[in-house]
C-alpha cells in the first residue's frame, strides 16, 4: 500500500529522433490523485489506472445464478422431491375381495342303493379383473377333524371377469356324517 506522501510526480517526454518538435507536456489539471488507501499498489498516471487483463468467461451474479441452480437440481434428484411429495395417509390395510369366490353353498343328503350321497350346489364367481381358469375344489365333509372327508373335484373352466359359475357335485358320504360341506380352492 502507498501513501500520498510517498507518491512521486513523475513528467515524461518523449523525444523522437526525426522529429525535432517534443510533444507537450499533459496540464497539471488532468493529474488526478487517489484518496483510497488501497490502490492495489498501483498509482494513478495521467488519470488512467494502468489496463489489468481482462477477465474472460461469465460475470459474478451469472456464475452465482448458475451454480444455485446446479445445486437446487442436484439436491431434488438426490431425493429432495420427497419434501415437496404430499404425504400418504397410512390406511388400515384393506380387506380385499377373493379373486375366485364361493358363493350359495348349499348341500343334500340322499339315499342311493344303500348308501347316502351327498350333493354339493353352488356358484364360483371371478371378482379379477383377468379371465381366470378354475383351480380344482377341495370339499371337506363333516364337523369332526378326526372323521372329516376330504375330496378333490378338478375343474379346469374358464371364468371371464365377473362372470358366475353354477356347480352341482354328488360325493358319496357314510350313512350318520354330517352333512356340513365347507369349500376351498387347491392352491
């Protein structure tokens, strides 16, 4: 850093070998002094600062706007576009409709050359929204889990979307079981 003090008035002529006139002294007026303490250590010639190099590429307040938004854009796809997401409420878990269904079930027991049968009605309804292909039924027959009958009746039809399927099925019981029926889809 320089002080006024220790600046030095210096006068220049410049004196060409062909011409016989010297150029003339610039007036004292165009001298201008600089009372910033911090000049860069430079001093103020003829009232011009000596040319610094240019700068070259973007200004500040570009180069500031730019690298913001670089690093916005970097934050939301790192994960920060969950804070702008509207939260989910937790929902109780919904009990959803079976894909097949089993719907008016209903059994009778006749007797057949000396034994009983029991016939098994009812309606297979498709809640999907696929055509589905029927998996085979398993019938258990009785309330005791000891002396419970269990078949297997294969079916194989195709159901359409919302489509219902009537059964009838006839499966040979002993004579005193009971005639309760409970249905199922193999899986």
């Amino acid at each position: 850093m320089t002080n006024k003090e220790d600046a030095i008035d210096v006068e220049f002529e410049t004196v060409k070998k062909d011409d016989v006139q010297a150029v003339s002294k610039p007036a004292p007026s165009s001298v201008k002094t600089t009372d910033t303490p911090d000049d860069g250590g430079q001093l103020a010639v003829f009232g011009k600062m000596p040319n610094k190099k240019k700068q070259s590429g973007m200004s500040l307040p570009v180069f500031t706007f730019l690298a913001a938004i670089c690093a916005v854009a970097a934050f939301y796809l790192a994960g920060g576009r969950v804070l702008f997401d509207k939260p989910q409420p937790v929902a109780a878990p919904q009990v959803s409709q079976p894909l097949l269904e089993f719907q008016n079930i209903s059994t009778n027991r006749l007797a057949r050359d000396g034994s009983d049968v029991l016939t098994i009605e009812a309606t297979i309804i498709n809640n999907d929204k696929i055509a589905r292909i029927l998996p085979p039924v398993i019938v258990h027959i009785g309330d005791d889990p000891k002396t419970k009958r269990m078949f297997r009746i294969n079916r194989g039809e195709t159901l359409n979307p919302g489509e219902r399927l009537m059964f009838t099925n006839s499966l040979p019981v002993g004579k005193g079981s009971s005639d309760k029926a409970e249905l199922t889809f193999a899986e």
